[in-house]
C-alpha cells in the first residue's frame, strides 16, 4: 500500500492532469472473483474518493468532454500550468467542433443536392409543374372574369336558313370546293331544325332514320333512280331502307354478280385483297350498307346537294361519306388508296375532259384494284353514245387496265400489277407516268393532272400480296418499314390506346358534369357498345384510336382526319384497311352538320398553334366541331393544361358541359370531356 500512495503522489506533482483522468474513470471489478483490500487508516479517504469517481465517471457517459470544463479538488487549482493546458485544450475543441459543423454542413448541402438531382428531381418538378398548372388556370379564371360579358359572351345562333349549311361548298353555283375569304367561316352555332331526334342507335339506324333530320322532300325520296335510291320508303315521320323488301334482294344479286365477275368465289372478296371501297356517288349508302356484311368498309363520296343529299343520308344511317367532287381538282386522298372504286350510274362523264377524270381514278387506286361502272352507256346503241364507249374503253385500256367481264350494262377493270407494263406502251399511246418533280403522294385539292401518279411509291403493292383483313390492321415490321417506323413504337402506341379508349368510355356518362362530378365506377352501367357510331378523329396520327375501338368491340366507323399542319401518315392509315382523309383544319370540314355522335382531339391544339402563321383562332376550330357534333354528342380533346383550360373556357361560348380531367399523376396532359347540349328552335 505504501508503494501505492508513493506512486501515486509522483505522478501528483508531475502531472496533475493524468490524476484526474485516472480517478475520473469509475472503478472496474475485474472478472477472475479476486477482491481489492484497502489499509483501514485510508477507508475514509478511498470512500470519498470512490463516490467522487462514480459521479465523475456518470459525468463522462454523458459528456466524454467533461474534463475540459470541471476541476478536480485532488489538483493543485492554483497551479497556473494546468489552467493554461484547459484553456488551450477548450478552445482546440471549439475549433475542431467549428469546423466538424461545417464539414457536416457542406456534406448534407451537397448530399441534398445529389438526392434532388437524381431520386427527387421528378417530385420538385411535378410539384412545380403542378403550381404552374394551377397558376395557370387561376389566371384564365381571373381573365374570364375580368374581360366581362363583353369577351366571353355566348354565340348567337345561326338562322333556319343555315340548318344544313356546309362552308366552302355553300358559296357558289359550282360544284367546285371554294374554301378563301368569306367561304369557310360562319360565327354562329347551327341548331337543328324544330322536329329534329337523335338518331336511332346501331345497327336500328342503318335501316331507319328520321324524315326531318335530313334536308329532303317526299318526292325526292319517291323519285326513281339507281337500285340504291329506289330501296327508300316513307313511313309516317322515318324513311326506311327495308333490308327485307325486293329491292334489298336486287343490291345482294348485283353484289354477286360484281363478285363472279372478278372471279371470286362464295363473295369472299376479302380473300381477293378488298376491303377498303371508294362509292363514287353512292345514292343513299345501300351498296356500302350491305358490304358491310362481308367486313367491307365502303367511303361515300358525291356532291354537294342543297337536297336530297346522297352524303347527308349516307351519314345519318351511320355509313361513312363526305362531299367530294371531280370537277377540277384531285382528292384529298393519298396516291394508292383504296382496294376498288364503284361508280353505279354516278352522274360522271367519264369520257369528258380527255380522259383526265379516269387518269384521278387510276392514282387513287391499288395496284390490282377494281373499277366498277354501272351504266346505260357501257351498253349503247346510238352512233353518239357508243362513241363516247369507245373513248372511255380505249383510254382504260392505254392506261393498262384489263377489261375482265361485261354483263348487262356493267363493266370491271383490273388495274395494272406492275409498271413495266407504262413503258412497254407504244410512244404517244395513254398519258405518261408522272415525273418526279409532279408526283405528289397526298395531293390537297391540287388541280387533276394528265399523268399517272403513285408508280414510283414504295407502297406499289399489288391488293393480293397484301395481308388479308382484319390481319392487315396490324402490320409487321416488313409493312412499317415502308413507312419508316418500328414496330416498337407502333406497339407502344397501341397499347397506349387500348388504355385509351377503355378510360374514355368510362367517362361518357353525364354523371361527370353533375354538381358532384365523379368518375363512373363499377357500380354505374357502363355505356353501351353502340352508344358511338359516327367517330371523326381529327389528329388521327397513326389510326390508334380507330384499332382501338374496333379491338374492343365498339360499333363505331372512324373518320381518320390527317391535319395538313403535321406529319402525314394517311397512307398507313388507308393501308391498315381503315377510312381517312387529309385536311387543313383551319377550313371548313367537308360534310354536312349534324354529322358525327363523337369528335375526339390528341394534341391537335398543340400542332395547330405550333403554326408559325396560323389563319384561324381556337375558338373558330371549336365552332366548326360544334356544327359537325351531333345533339347530345361528345367531344374528348387531349392536350397540354395550358391550351385545354384554355378551350374549357370557350366552352361556356359553345354553350358546352364541360369537364376536365387528370390523366396521370404525372402527366403534363388533361382531358376536356364536352357534351353538347340538344336545345331546339322554337317553333313559329
């Protein structure tokens, strides 16, 4: 013991501070059960020190520093050594403390900063584009608010006399598509006429319509005519096409007749590669209505008629049509078309004009298609009519058509399979191929020319190399190609679709403009399949929208509407074995009013304002979508927040229910479901 207390004085004096952290630390009992013996005249001082060290030793649990800031009682205080060493030691630790916070500090700074980079980005920008979105709408809201009734005041409504107004074709004796200054626009809403009813669904409506829908009289209706026109009955209030009359047995005969004149077996004339009919003045849709049958998809096409419009019908039974004309300039319609033309005693001279009528023809036809032609002058008798015969079967034949059959007072040419056949022709012999500087593959009303277009297109594919319908709506890598796509994205972009057109359905219900909107759920009644039948995609891009639909079933046709302003891809669209047409949507749409039960807008805004010179407002293309919707109809534009919040305020002017939607989370995009009320004139 004594040795102890020497030792432990030594280190006393010499270092006062190497004491106080030996006492400091609290006694340990050792582990192998030997015990500590203490001489009894120091039991007084070992107690006080033992409790001074416990509470010390707790003290350095809790603070291991603590040595820097407390004083031992067993050290010299006064020695002026040990106060400098604490004072040079408290302050070495303020600065390294100092300098560990902003090490710390810059780590998390530049930690954070990774983490927003990287993980969190996505959710700053949502959050931001979610304010900016909100700002936005907040802003138009102010605007409507502060520009007063003066601004958004509602659109008057047309006169009686504008009921089945059709701008571009209204404004002259032609027939010719006038669509300049004063020919396109009209700023009024049309209303339809006093006895008006919304059609009767699919397929009901194909075979009755209401008298007053359409502009027609009574003897228009009882004229004689084609077989076509001859199917129409009045009875009472509807006009009826009766599918189970004579005259529907007349249309069947005549379509098998067409079928063994080609050389198709059993009217199976999807397995001879036709599906897509262009009726060149179709009378009321009966031909197109009874190939429907055979999954045959036939365009109406006719002229503008003030009454008794072959379109105006056609359309109002549910069957595609729209006005187009011959006269003098080509139709909106890519070279390569369609699978065969039909002309049953159309009213065209096909002789007039040398030929060039028949050189449109010929352009818009498939390689291998059909031309049809019914009429009295295939089978004439006077000097004059026979010549005009001969003209138009000799042209064919220069053109290298092949006459396959004449029966009755019908006619079928085969167009050429292969172009060796132009320049195997005799020098001087039919007009020539044209050159590439005139070879326009979607021409938009050019005026018709005297060569023959589409022989240089990389789509010259004869009809019976094609795959087959309804395999052809889905084409493989090979067919894109020549489109200059991939299947990646084409899949993509229908899957995307199929998305699409499910979540669309579910919203047309008026369930979403109630003053509780909700999204129909599983306990609503889902909207019936033939609640749509008349569909205008106006920014068709790739035709999704109309697979789409047709995948699911939906009694719908879809008029695949190519804006000029964007890529065009009209003859994929035509080649998928669907229905389309190149337009410029800052003019009228080619059809009468009242036409369609759905208009449907993907980014259609966006690409029109996109337009560097762009001749028409957004509220001119809303105008113009309310004078082709049906009463009671639909519209669903998909576009950016700014420019669909900027059409949902339009809508009050349109007198609309309107509505907009999230699409995703994370979408930049929304959804504006419109449904345009049924307000009728009042009677005088």
């Amino acid at each position: 013991m004594g040795y102890y207390n020497f030792e432990k004085k030594r280190k006393e004096k010499k270092n006062g501070l190497y004491w106080s952290l030996k006492m400091s630390m609290p006694l340990q009992r050792g582990v192998s059960g030997g015990v500590r013996v203490s001489d009894s005249s120091d039991d007084l001082r070992d107690s006080q020190m033992k409790d001074k060290s416990e509470k010390e030793g707790h003290l350095t649990l809790r603070f291991p520093f603590a040595f820097l800031f407390t004083s031992n009682s067993n050290t010299q205080s006064t020695d002026p050594y040990n106060a400098r060493t604490r004072h040079r030691l408290m302050l070495l630790f303020l600065k390294i403390s100092l300098v560990l916070i902003v090490v710390l500090a810059l780590a998390g700074s530049f930690w954070w900063t990774i983490s927003i980079s990287t993980t969190s980005r996505g959710h700053v920008y949502h959050n931001y584009r979610r304010l900016q979105e909100q700002l936005v709408s907040d802003l138009l809201d102010i605007g409507e608010i502060s520009a007063g009734p003066t601004r958004w005041k509602e659109m008057e409504y047309c006169s009686v006399e504008s009921e089945n107004y059709v701008p571009c074709f209204n404004v002259s004796e032609s027939l010719d598509r006038f669509c300049g200054p004063g020919g396109s626009r009209q700023e009024c809403l049309v209303l339809p006429p006093v006895d008006y009813k919304v059609p009767l669904r699919w397929p009901t409506g194909k075979d009755v319509i209401w008298y007053h829908n359409v502009k027609i009289t009574a003897d228009e209706v009882l004229t004689s005519g084609s077989i076509n026109k001859r199917m129409m009955m009045m009875d009472d209030d509807q006009i009826s096409f009766r599918s189970a009359s004579p005259m529907f047995d007349e249309v069947e005969d005549y379509s098998h007749q067409i079928a063994q004149m080609i050389g198709i077996k059993n009217d199976n004339f999807i397995e001879a590669g036709v599906r897509t009919i262009l009726d060149i003045g179709c009378g009321y849709g009966s031909f197109g209505a009874h190939l429907l049958s055979k999954q045959l998809l036939t365009m109406c096409i006719a002229n503008y008629e003030a009454s008794g419009s072959q379109v105006q019908l056609t359309l109002e039974r549910g069957l595609p049509a729209m006005i187009a004309s011959f006269v003098s300039t080509q139709l909106p319609y890519p070279s390569l078309s369609f699978d065969m033309l039909h002309c049953s005693t159309c009213g065209i001279d096909w002789d007039q004009k040398d030929g060039l009528l028949l050189v449109e023809v010929d352009r818009v036809l498939k390689p291998g298609g059909y031309f049809v032609w019914t009429s009295p002058l295939t089978s004439a008798r006077n000097k004059e009519d026979i010549k005009r015969w001969n003209f138009v079967h000799d042209f064919a034949e220069s053109i290298c058509w092949t006459l396959l059959s004449q029966q009755d007072k019908t006619v079928v040419w085969k167009k050429a399979i292969k172009t060796k056949c132009y320049s195997s022709r005799k020098p001087g012999v039919g007009p020539s191929v044209c050159s590439k500087g005139h070879e326009v593959e979607s021409p938009y009303y050019k005026p018709l020319q005297m060569c023959l277009g589409g022989t240089r297109s990389r789509r010259w594919i004869p009809i019976e190399g094609r795959t087959r319908w309804p395999s052809r709506s889905n084409m493989n890598k090979t067919e894109l190609s020549l489109y200059g796509l991939h299947p990646e994205e084409v899949g993509e972009d229908a899957a995307n679709w199929k998305a699409n057109v499910r979540d669309y359905w579910s919203l047309l219900s008026p369930l979403i403009f109630s003053d509780h909107p909700k999204r129909p759920g599983n306990e609503d009644p889902s909207p019936p399949y033939n609640m749509l039948r008349n569909v205008l995609d106006m920014n068709a891009q790739y035709g999704g929208l109309n697979a789409a639909l047709l995948e699911a079933k939906k009694s719908v046709w879809v008029m695949n509407v190519v804006p000029t302003a964007g890529p065009n891809h009209l003859p994929m669209i035509l080649d998928r074995g669907f229905v389309g047409v190149l337009h410029d949507w800052c003019e009228a749409f080619p059809t009468y009013p009242r036409t369609y039960d759905l208009v449907h807008a993907d980014s259609l805004l966006s690409l029109q304002t996109s337009q560097r010179k762009s001749s028409c407002s957004l509220l001119q293309i809303l105008t113009e979508v309310d004078r082709l919707l049906r009463p009671e109809g639909w519209v669903i534009i998909r576009d950016t927040v700014q420019l669909v919040e900027a059409a949902r305020a339009l809508t009050t002017q349109l007198k609309w229910e309107a509505r907009v939607i999230e699409v995703e989370s994370s979408s930049d995009q929304r959804l504006l479901i419109c449904q345009k009320p049924f307000t009728k004139r009042q009677s005088i």
